[in-house]
C-alpha cells in the first residue's frame, strides 16, 4: 500500500505542475499576435496536454486502488468531500482541452486576464483537497 500511495502522490503532484502550468501558456497565446510565438506556445500547449493526460489517469487510478482496494477513507465525509473536489479536477483537466482545441482552430475570444484567473482554480482546489486530506474535517 505505500509503494501505491508514493506513486500516488508523485503523480498527483506532476498532474499539478500541468495544471498549474498549462493555463499560463493561454496567458500567454491570448497576448501574442506573433504567428512564431503563437505555433511555438501551441506546441508547447499540445505536448503538455498530451504528457499531463495520463498522469491525470494515473493519479485518479491509483486513488481509487487506494480508496476502493485498501479502503482508505471509506464511510468517511472528508473522503466523499475530496472525491467531489477531484471530480472538479477532472472536469477542469477537460475544460482545458476544450481551451486547447479553440487556440488550434484558432478562435480564442477571452483575453489573457481570464486566463490568468483561471489558472487561480487549480491552486484553491489543490488547497481544499489537501487541508482535507490532512486535517480531515470531518
């Protein structure tokens, strides 16, 4: 069960680093109107998402083996509380496909100030979901 939990969290954690990450090169698309920068930034975009998308799997699979394998946190409301918080993990990994496929067809209408708020929801989830982890509320 440890071997699992390391892998866990180190791929939890490499998740994040795309997360985090991923948002800021839109940042940095909805600013250029260089046609370099932008082939460049969307490349480094594409690779990411592609390198980020099995970690994502990875991470969320290797919890559940932890969850419904060992039973960790099972009957517990802080583990209910952060399933429903990496459901909205998952669902923002998706969004930001979504957001890659606009800037490939290249219609982007938001402005790098979205971007740069939404790339804020990765930090407050990952806040939420590790001070239920750790002092588990509840």
């Amino acid at each position: 069960m440890l071997w699992i939990k390391t892998f866990h969290i180190v791929l939890v954690t490499s998740w994040f680093a795309g997360l985090f990450y991923l948002p800021r090169i839109y940042v940095n698309l909805a600013q250029t109107q260089d046609a370099g920068s932008t082939a460049s930034l969307l490349g480094m975009a594409q690779r990411l998402y592609r390198f980020m998308t099995p970690l994502a799997l990875l991470a969320i699979g290797s919890g559940l083996w932890l969850f419904l394998g060992y039973g960790l946190g099972g009957g517990q409301g802080w583990m209910h509380a952060k399933l429903f918080f990496v459901a909205l993990l998952a669902a923002y990994h998706l969004v930001c496909g979504r957001m890659l496929k606009v800037f490939e067809r290249q219609a982007n209408t938001r402005s790098h100030r979205f971007y740069r708020w939404f790339n804020e929801i990765p930090v407050i989830l990952l806040l939420i979901v590790v001070t239920l982890v750790v002092v588990r509320p509840f």
